[in-house]
C-alpha cells in the first residue's frame, strides 16, 4: 500500500482562509495576534490601527473588560443549553432589550449566530408569513445590484456581489434586482445625495411585471457596506417604503453592519426615519467577541405566523444549534449595556463630522473617483489599475504594512473606525491611508 503523507510542510496550507486569496497569504502572510483597545499587534508585538472595527463588528475596541467578565460568569453558570423547546433567562432579557431599543413596533426578536443566518431567516420568515395569511403564491423576493446579504443560498440570490453569486449556479428562482444607487450626479458628495430616489421606483416596476401578489418581501442594506458604502439618495427608502406598504410587500433592512450606532443612531432606521416590517442585525451585537445574530420581527407578522398553529405545536420549523446561545446572550447583554451606560451612539454623532470631512478630502488625489460616507463609514474608491479589484488589493496589503487594516471593497477603500477611537487616532488611520494611497 502506498503511504499517504497526512501532514503537509505548509504549516498555513491546512486552513482554507474565508474571502482570501489563500496562496497570496501564504507567501505574505498578514498575522494578526493580539488586540487591545483601537490597537492589533502582529507576532512581533509591532501595533497596528484597527480601521474597520473588525470587520465592522468591534465598535467598542478589543477587549472589553465588562465583555469578558460577563461570558467569564456565564460560563461558569450554564454554558449551553439547547434552544429547541427550552429557553434561558439570558436570552429573554436580551429580547426584552432589543425590542425596547428597536424601532416601535419590531419587538419579536429570533436569535441566529451570523448576519448570513439572520437573512436567511428572514426570507423564511416572510414567505411563512404570507403562506398562513393565504397568499402562499407570494414567493418572490426582490434584492439590489450591490447588496450583501451574507453567504447562504438565500442570501446570495437576493445579494448583488457579482463574485459572491457567479461560482455558485442559480440560487434561489424568483429573486430580481433593483438597480443600484450609485450614479454620477451624487458623486463626492458624502452623506445623502440629492439625486436618485427615483431609482425606488424600480420596485414598482418589478410590481408592475411580475404582479404585487407574487412578491413576499424586498429586502436592503440602508446603506450597501460591503460594495463600498453606498448611500441611500435622499427620499429613496422612504419611497421604498411606500411600493411596500402600498402592495403588501415586507420591507427587510439588513443591519447587519448599520446596526447598532454606525449612523449615530441605534438603527439606520432611526437615522433615516424608515421603518422596515423586519430587520437582520448581527456583528456589533456582542461586539465581536462571540458570535451573535438576531432577526427582529413586526409583532403582528410574528403573532401571525403563531396563531396559525395549535398551540402545542412548533410554529416555525427554523432555528440553530447556536440560537440563543447563552454565552452569545451575555455578552450581547454586556454590549447592550456599555452602549447605554457610555451614551456610545452620541459619541459617534459627535466624531462623525470631521470624519466624513476627511475622507471627503481624498477628492484631490490623482486616481479618486469618488468618496463616499455616512456617519462612520467612509470608503474612497479609485479608478482600477490592471485588473479590478487589484489596486484595492494592494492598497490593503501596504495599509498593513503602514500600520493599519482596513476594508477594501474591490477597488474601493473603506475605513469604519471604532467608536471607541478618539478625534486623533481616527485622523491618524486617514493620514496612513492617504500616504498609502498617494504612494501607490
Ligand atoms: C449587510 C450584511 N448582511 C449580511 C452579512 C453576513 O454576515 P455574516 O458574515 O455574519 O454571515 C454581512 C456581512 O458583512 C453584511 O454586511
């Protein structure tokens, strides 16, 4: 028999790295092995600034003592218990919390472990939803060219990410697109343009197509994070919001990176004044220390799909192994409440001026096309060199060896500083960024 080498002398070969070019980064890897405060720090010790808040998850910096105490204690007492057909305290009170903190009236609240669970879920919920109101023909769903609804088959159909969706073959039927917001009159404004509310109206379109009874629910980032910030032009969610309400279509707002503080309110809903009938929130939840995802539901769409069933029967065929996980549960607990205790949203109203006047100031560069931003998520995007996405590549790998880690969203530069970081720090990432961009 033929001996078979089990162990390759790759030592970084074993892990299949998600969302990386993993034969680059065994060549050059980028090892991050310790973090405190707004800082990383490589094996050498050497510091490195965190420009995208983990990946837009870690608002209060790394290493949150009350965080870490509070999943210490949670350990200690119950470490898991299963979440089908039993319950923990922790996972109600955190319930309780996000739906006083919510937007009126989403205050039925389903535990998932990633943002890709949340919009999966989510899709679910609303094709139950109509299906035991008697409308079980509305099974449509309407996504946007440029979304990123996370990585599961649901996700990605009603995602517009064009890499996330073409290795993958069909994804789910009946998903159509809205076009995306990005045009050439709101170009280097930061904040909402003017221009371009009327590209809601593709919504009314797709009614006008397909027919309003086919389609169970439209779902949006408020702002796209992962194609570069994208900012909703003045008046288009609210129009949004309007075809949806006007034909009975659920509006789902994925929140997952716009939640919790980014636009310097708790929900970019608030923000905007636009209330979605469901919403996916995720990442800054728990503030990236555990995983910890949760859809929050309009209580009548929720008590709907209950009061279809008998009582003693499961309403929703649908959860995880890790919903409501309890240690998940206490830090989201312990994050919820830093938020409250440090007015945190208040701080992020009050860095976000400068911010946005900074990354608006990438306008002079050579080969920026434009800069986008919105409380605090900034991106610059440059024209591509070569191959797109490449310059954007580089531009990450020279940011780390500057100093800083950030976001690049093909050939667009994103920066999402902490909230945790002060007025300089923040500047500090741009003046790296800046040089990095200037040099290359
Ligand atoms: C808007 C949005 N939805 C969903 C997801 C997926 O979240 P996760 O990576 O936790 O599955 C992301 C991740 O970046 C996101 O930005």
């Amino acid at each position: 028999m033929t001996a078979v080498s089990r162990i390759s002398n790759q030592p970084l070969a074993h892990q299949w790295m998600p969302f990386t070019a993993n034969r680059a980064f065994q060549d050059a890897p980028r090892l991050i092995a310790r973090a405190e405060g707004v800082y990383y720090f490589n094996p050498q010790g050497e510091k490195l600034l965190d420009g995208s808040s983990g990946l837009y998850c870690i608002p209060l910096g790394h290493g949150r003592r009350e965080i870490r105490e509070a999943v210490t204690r949670q350990m200690e007492v119950l470490d898991y218990a299963p979440p089908f057909q039993y319950g923990v305290p922790a996972a109600f009170q955190l319930a309780q919390e996000l739906a006083e903190m919510l937007p009126n009236g989403l205050n039925r609240i389903l535990f998932t472990g990633s943002g890709s669970e949340s919009v999966d879920s989510a899709l679910k919920i609303a094709i139950q939803y109509h299906r035991v109101r008697g409308e079980g023909q509305r099974q449509r769903f309407i996504g946007r060219e440029r979304g990123y609804h996370g990585v599961n088959f649901g996700g990605w159909s009603v995602g517009g990410m064009v890499n996330n969706r073409k290795a993958f073959g069909l994804g789910l039927p009946g998903v159509s697109h809205l076009r995306h917001t990005v045009i050439p009159e709101n170009k280097f404004v930061m904040g909402q343009g003017e221009h371009g509310a009327e590209l809601a109206d593709d919504l009314q379109r797709l009614v006008d197509l397909h027919g309003a009874d086919s389609i169970a629910a439209c779902i949006v980032e408020p702002i796209a994070g992962s194609t570069g910030i994208l900012v909703p032009p003045k008046g288009y969610l609210e129009r949004l919001r309007e075809i949806c309400t006007r034909h009975g279509i659920l509006l789902i707002f994925d929140e997952v990176i716009t939640g919790f503080g980014r636009t310097g309110q708790a929900f970019a809903a608030d923000t905007f004044g636009v209330v979605p009938d469901i919403m996916t929130l995720a990442k800054a939840i728990s503030n990236g220390s555990i995983p910890m995802a949760a859809v929050a539901v309009r209580e009548d769409v929720q008590q709907t799909i209950l009061d279809a069933a008998p009582p003693e029967n499961v309403e929703f065929f649908h959860g995880y192994t890790y919903s409501a996980h309890p240690v998940a549960c206490a830090a989201a607990l312990a994050t919820l409440k830093i938020f409250r205790e440090e007015d945190t949203f208040a701080r992020v109203r009050a860095l976000t001026p400068a911010f946005l006047e900074q990354i608006g100031g990438f306008k002079d560069l050579p080969y920026v096309t434009d800069t986008r931003g919105f409380g605090l998520l900034g991106a610059v995007e440059l024209a591509p060199e070569g191959k797109p996405g490449a310059r954007g590549y580089k531009i990450l790998c020279k940011a780390f060896e500057a100093g800083l880690v950030l976001r690049a969203a093909g050939d667009t530069i994103v920066l999402a500083p902490p909230f945790a970081a002060t007025a300089e720090e923040i500047a500090r990432m741009v003046e790296i960024m800046r040089a990095v961009i200037t040099a290359n």
